[in-house]
C-alpha cells in the first residue's frame, strides 16, 4: 500500500460498507460524498488494510494541489513507488492550460494497464477548486484500464458533475446517510474512546443529538471523559440550540490545561506539521511525543504518509480550532506562518516557504522568495508554480514592484498561457518610466510568444522589436530573474524566436540564417537552450530534405539533453519532431511513433501549439490509427497549414477522388506539389504545365527535397505528354538526388502512375528503387492485427519492429532517447496484447499476424 492513513485506535469495523465497496470494483469509480467529520477517510482506510491483494494508492488533496504541477507531482512520486516508468512522464510537470493534459491522461492510462489490482484514492478532492484538474480525472476514470479502480471522496458534489457517469457506469455513491453510525457502532466508539461501557440512554442521547454523524460522536466521547456525570451531559447536549460542532468543541477544548488548550489553537495555524517544524516555530520540546499523545486520545490528528513523520489536523477541527485562535491571538497566525516560513527555507523546502506566506498575506516577503529562484526553477518545469503563486498575490502589489511582473509575464509565457503572458508584458511597456532593463526583458519574451501565438507577421515583428532595443541599449544590465534575463541569454532567445518565426513562415532561406547566426551567439552555450536550437534546426533541414543533416543535429540535441538530464524537460521537443519527420520522409512511417509521441508531450506540457502543430501533421502523414483526432486549439502555423491541406486532397486523389484543384501562390510549397499532381491524374496537362511554369523553380542544394518533388513530377508531365525519354531522364535524376539524402516519401506521396514509371525503367533497378517500390506496396498490407483483443499502440508496433534483433532494452532505450523503464513497460505491454510469455513467443505471435 502507498501512503495509506492508519486507521484510528478508537475507528470500528464495518464490515457492510467495505463490501460495498468491493462489489464496485468492476466499476471504474466509486463515491464517497458526505459532509466533513463523516468518516470517510477512516472507511477507506479500514478497506485498504481488509484489501491484502489489492494495491491503493493515495492522494490525500490539500489547496496547494489546485496547482497542477504540484499535483501531478503528487501523483506520480506516488505512482513511481509502483512503477518507476512514471517518472518518465515529468515532462507534463510544465503544464500549461491549467490542467494535467491528455498526453500525461494518455500515457496514465497506459502505465496503469500493467498494474491491474490497483485502486487510485484521491481523499478530500472537495479541496481543489481548479476545475481543468477535475476534468482531467474524470477523463482518465473514463479510460482507465480494466483492473484499475477510482475513489473520489469529497465533501460535496458540485464539482464532479455526475450526471453523465450515472448514466455511464453503475456508480457506487456512499453519503452521509449510508456512513452514518448506528447505535451499536457508536457505542463501540464511545467505549473505545471514553474506556468504559456506555449506557443505553447515553448512546441514544448521542444519537439523537449527533444523527450517527461520526465527528460528533467522537467529540461527544471525548467530551464524555471528563464528565462526572455522563447522563446528564448527554441530557444537556440534548437541549442545546447551537451546533453540535461548536458546541462540542468548545467543550473539547475547554476540558484540556489552557497551556495544552493555547498549544493546539496555535498548531491549527499550520496546514502540515513534522516533529521539526513545531519544535522550532513553537518551541515544543519533544513534538514526536505531543502527536503520540494527541493520537491516543483521538484528537483528530490524522498522519500524512506512511512514515510518522507528517501530520495534520482533520480538517473540520483544524478550522474550528484557527478560528479561535484567530479570535483569542490575532496576530498569532501570521506570526507562525512567517516563522515556519523561515524554517522551510532553512530545509531547502522554497516552495512550502513561499506557500505559508501567501497563506499570511505577506506578499512582499512571498515576492522576494520568488525572485530569488534561481534557472533550476525552468529546468525543472516549476514555472508554472512560480506563475500560479504570483497570481495570488494581489494584482495592486504585484504592479507596485515591476520586476515581479516582468517575471510574472515571463513565467506566465513558459507554462503555457501565452496569451496572459503577452497581455502583461504589453501593458508593462505601456508603463511611462519603466526601467530599460525590464522593457528590454519584456519585449525578449514578447517574441518569444512564436512558439504559442498562431499570427507568425507578428511574432517576426516583435522579434525585431527586441533586437532593435537591445543594440540600442548596449549598456543596460537587466536584473537577473531565474538566471535567464542576462543579455546574451536574452540575444539568444531574440533570434532564436526570430528563426523558428521564419520557418513556421515556411522561409527556409531566411530561417537558417538567423538560427546559424543563434547557435553561434554566446547565449547558445546554455544547455537548455543549445537542445532547444539544434531542434529547430533539425526540424528545418528535415522539412528541406537534408535527412542526414536532420538526423545528425537531432542526435546531438538529444544526446546533449540526456548528458544535462534535460530529457524530461520540454526543450528536446524540436529534436524528437525532426527524427519523427526525418522517418516519414525515409519512407518508414511506423518507426516515427516513439520520437512523435516523446515531441509531442514535450510540446504539449507546455502548449507550444506550434509544435503540437507540427505534431499532428506528422500523425496525419503516418496514417496513425492509434493517435487522436482531434486538431491542437489555435490556427496553424503557415508551413503546417499547407502540408495539412495537401495531405488532404491527396488522400482523396490516391482514393481516386479528384475534386476542383485549388489555385496556390506563386512559390513552391506542398500544396502546389499536390495541384499538379491532381491536374496529371485526371489529365489536365496544360493545367500541370502552367503551374510549373509560375512556380519558376530553381534547384537548390540546401532544398533537395523540393528538387526531388520537382523532378517527380517534370517526368510525371514528360511521361503524359509522350516524351518517354525526357520522363526517364528526369525520373532518373530525381531517384539519384532522392538516394543521396534518402528520400523515399515523395515517390509514394505520388501515387501508383509514378510508382510504375520507376518499376518500368529499362535499367537494373537499384536497392533503392527497390525500397520505394516495397514501401508504394506496403500500404496495400493489411496486418491481421483485427485478431488481438486489444490492438497495439503506434509506440508498441515501433518497438515490435525491433524484437527479433538482439538489441537490449538498454540499448534500444538509447536508440529511442528514452528510459529503460519505458521500453520495459512497452515489452511487457506487447507481451500481453500478444499473449506471449517472452521476446521468442512475442516474434513469432507477430509474424503469424502479419504485424512482422
């Protein structure tokens, strides 16, 4: 079990609702929503420890888990004590979006598959107020894998919207009048609690005075100890018109020494507490033994984890008790929460220091904290914290210090929500006064909106902007925010933004200039960023063609991030892109899934839509069955439009469907590629003609995949005319520039008519030709994958694709820039879609199907 609570000594079994409860296991989800004090955690804690052959995993949720950073990393330091693969899914710990994102929901799915028995606790969810996390939960209890269970427990409804899962599943709902107690349960308790034998007329006392509510009946038996007369306290109880809560709280505490009284009223200022924190903030001698004491006299105190080190208050005595203590120390609250914010510090725990002074309002010593993050905080996807904690902070005291709205915008733009970010940034511009230092940071991150914003005039404009003021402000030293705001970091991000502006323009010329120029600049030499800049770059020459030059780069990037431990952050997304687009282009489709899906949760984690563009563009040119449908939000960028175009009227051609051909401008693009080629299948040739003719190519070297597809059709055209010599000298010429940079998609991007020129020329064909006719063929094949009860995922067949080598999983976790745990996870998928005990069985499953 992972981090269940222990049940309390006074809890009573009930054997009833735990078989409830395992009746909804074939369920994905059960419910348990009741007010607070209900005794739902202590239920599902008595189920875990009765469960022996189950796994639970728990999430106890607190406010802080509004941000989805924090919880995701929650979530998967719980799973990775289950599954070390989990830890490979950290580049969704720099959410954007507000919410986990279906990339992580995705591969949640797939990790929970291996590890059928598992049931998933997720304790207090009333407690979070983000509803894109919610969303999130409902989506994954939707997908989730037959073996694996859901609980929510919340003190409410309003938030689960569960009307369309009642319909969906047979629900099981526990509420408060199923977790009530009885009269022989709550005179177990009171017995329990008290050490002696209730009477009858006490038990019923309590009863009707509490209803079976199981936070009353225990703060009936605790109160119950110090009466001499219980009877007649019960009586009292009776007849009193106030809370039961209220009342019997204050009958709690005001049966405790007022030092011990004082003591728990200043505790409550605290959300969690250790041995440690208490010892220094309160000067408690020995804390370990007050949480001992205060659990053997059931004081509400419930523990956090597993290894009696954490502890809280449950949350309905906590704010019974912080409400006094606001009321009897006024100043008291803030006073602890600084000090504890002091000794977090002390620890190296920044971010539970910064957390307790938002809680006291001390924004400017908040502020300062997060100021002082140092570049850690990007590497390791924390700005989405840091902009979730600005944004409490007051918007009057965050602008009356500029620089922590400069970094505000800044950490804003990394985490997702570029819009806002921009918004910020502009409206600090706008300030009359403001420093040059921050106007020239300002303006930097404004450019760097390209990878976020649709409108790429824009992102060039801004770009220019920035390197405009930076020349003319040669002597400006901007403050130094998370390490990234020096000058030559913030050159470098100027034109790196101006570079991918180019080529989302589809200026490839212009593009390599500036990105030559940026790899060049001494900004380049930080880590983060030179993965970042070798990406693009080998997403640029794989979309010109240059395939040996993408791979080489790409590799680099990769390689440079797996040195720096940077494979898990969002910077190597460009690089897993290339390899993918350098794979389609070869001509080898399926082996593009694993660098498409690892580029894709990179762009994802941080809704760079740019790249989730370029993503599902790569998805629709492999023909990916396994991945989702559905278009990133926001347009595309210019370069994605039009492959995306193209490929759609070239599926209708090659299904034999040729509608109007589309006029294209005047330049060479794939969707004038795809014009031509619709004019010559239905024979329109002086139609073909005239667009060759004003597309006015000219071959270059640093565009040969243009050339190639220039090539392809000139013989296309030649061959339809009847000049059968003047086909084959061109077709020859294009297959020996194609060969050179192994360009096998252009050929069968052009249909059967090219595919039997190739297979008609009078000469031996070469290795290659043989390659681009198997490949044209191969898309006839239909595997036998029908058979299996559940298909195989893109990233599956990949990896299927490498079983009869005699690679390692080591090495081909080195071959896919992943962790072994992840090959791990996929082969013990693989095996049991096959059902295949091991590689051998696995490989000759596979070639019986036809998927080898």
């Amino acid at each position: 079990m992972n981090a269940v609570p222990s049940t309390p000594a006074h809890a009573v079994d009930r054997p009833q609702l735990r078989g409830r409860l395992d009746a909804a296991l074939d369920a994905p989800l059960s419910l348990l929503v009741a007010p607070a004090g209900s005794g739902k955690t202590v239920l599902l804690s008595q189920w875990a420890a009765s469960r022996d052959d189950l796994r639970f995993l728990w999430l106890d949720m607190e406010r802080a888990d509004d941000d989805p950073s924090r919880f995701a990393g929650k979530l998967l330091g719980r799973l990775a004590a289950l599954d070390p693969a989990a830890i490979e899914l950290r580049p969704l710990l720099a959410i954007g979006g507000g919410g986990l994102g279906e990339p992580m929901l995705q591969s949640l799915s797939v990790l929970l598959a291996g590890h059928p028995g598992l049931v998933l606790v997720f304790d207090d969810l009333h407690t979070l107020t983000n509803h894109a996390i919610i969303d999130d939960l409902w989506w994954l209890a939707d997908h989730l894998p037959p073996g694996a269970h859901m609980v929510f427990s919340s003190r409410g409804d309003r938030r689960l919207a569960l009307s369309r899962h009642r319909l969906r599943y047979s629900l099981l709902e526990l509420r408060q009048a199923e977790l009530a107690f009885d009269d022989d349960v709550a005179a177990e308790v009171l017995r329990r609690i008290t050490g002696v034998a209730t009477t009858p007329a006490t038990v019923t006392s309590v009863m009707d005075t509490t209803e079976g509510w199981a936070a009353g009946v225990q703060l009936s038996a605790i109160s119950l100890r110090h009466q001499d007369d219980p009877e007649l306290f019960t009586r009292r109880l009776a007849g009193t018109d106030r809370l039961i809560s209220d009342y019997l709280s204050e009958e709690v505490l005001g049966a405790l020494p007022e030092e011990r009284r004082d003591l728990m009223l200043r505790l409550s200022a605290l959300d969690r507490m250790s041995p440690g924190l208490v010892e220094s903030v309160l000067g408690v001698p020995d804390a370990q033994s007050l949480f001992d004491e205060l659990e053997r006299d059931s004081m509400f105190l419930v523990e956090i984890g597993t290894h009696h080190e954490w502890f809280r208050f449950h949350h309905l005595f906590r704010d019974l008790l912080r409400y006094r203590l606001r009321a009897r120390f006024p100043g008291d609250e803030v006073r602890i929460l600084t000090a504890a914010a002091d000794w977090f510090v002390q620890q190296g725990d920044v971010p539970s220091a910064i957390e307790c002074l938002l809680h006291a309002r001390s924004w400017d010593r908040a502020m300062d904290l997060i100021l002082s993050r140092g570049r850690e905080a990007f590497e390791r996807g924390e700005v989405a914290s840091m902009a979730q904690w600005l944004s409490a902070i007051p918007e009057t005291e965050r602008t009356a210090r500029p620089v922590a709205d400069v970094l505000y915008g800044m950490v804003l733009g990394m985490s997702g929500r570029a819009a806002h970010s921009e918004d910020v940034l502009r409206r600090l511009i706008a300030r009359p006064g403001l420093q040059p230092g921050l106007a020239l940071i300002a303006h930097t991150y404004i450019a760097a909106r390209v990878q976020f914003r649709p409108q790429v005039k824009v992102s060039i404009e801004a770009a220019r902007e920035s390197l405009k003021m930076l020349r003319a402000h040669p002597d400006v030293i901007p403050p130094d925010l998370i390490g990234l705001t020096d000058r030559a970091l913030l050159e470098t991000l100027t034109l790196g933004s101006l570079g991918r502006a180019h080529l989302f323009a589809g200026d490839f010329t212009e593009a390599r200039r500036v990105l030559q120029l940026t790899l060049e600049s001494p900004g380049a030499q930080y880590s983060a960023y030179r993965v970042h800049l070798l990406g693009t770059q080998a997403l640029l020459e794989a979309w010109s063609g240059r395939l040996a030059i993408a791979q080489r780069l790409a590799d680099e990037a990769l390689q440079l991030a797996r040195d720096v431990g940077l494979l898990a952050h969002p910077a190597p997304a460009d690089a897993y892109l290339a390899c993918s687009l350098v794979a389609i282009h070869r001509g080898h489709a399926q082996s593009a899934s694993f660098a498409r899906h690892e580029g894709a949760v990179r762009a994802a984690s941080n809704q760079r839509t740019q790249l989730m563009w370029v993503a599902h563009l790569h998805r629709v040119l492999a023909a990916d069955p396994a991945s989702p449908e559905d278009e990133p939000f926001k347009a595309a960028p210019p370069i994605v439009r039009d492959a995306l175009d193209a490929a759609f009227h070239r599926a209708q051609r090659l299904a034999g469907t040729v509608g109007t051909i589309p006029p294209v401008k005047r330049g060479w693009s794939a969707m004038l590629v795809e014009s031509v080629a619709g004019a010559l299948t239905v024979r329109r040739l002086d139609q073909a003609h005239a667009m060759l003719d004003a597309a006015a190519f000219a071959p270059r070297d640093d565009r040969p995949l243009a050339s190639v597809e220039h090539g392809v059709l000139t013989a296309w055209l030649a061959h339809a005319e009847g000049r059968a010599a003047e086909a084959r000298r061109h077709l020859m010429e294009a297959l020996e520039l194609a060969a050179e940079h192994g360009i096998v998609s252009v050929f069968v991007c052009a249909g059967p008519e090219v595919i039997k020129l190739i297979e008609s020329l009078p000469v031996q064909p070469t290795r290659f030709q043989a390659e681009i006719v198997e490949c044209a063929h191969q898309t006839l094949r239909a595997p036998l994958e029908g058979h299996l009860g559940e298909p195989l995922t893109d990233r599956e067949r990949e990896l299927l694709a490498y079983l009869p080598t005699r690679l390692t999983n080591a090495e081909l976790a080195a071959r896919f820039f992943v962790s072994v745990n992840t090959i791990k996870t996929h082969m013990a998928h693989i095996y049991r879609k096959l059902d295949a005990p091991n590689r051998s069985a696995a490989v000759a499953r596979a070639t019986e199907l036809r998927l080898l």
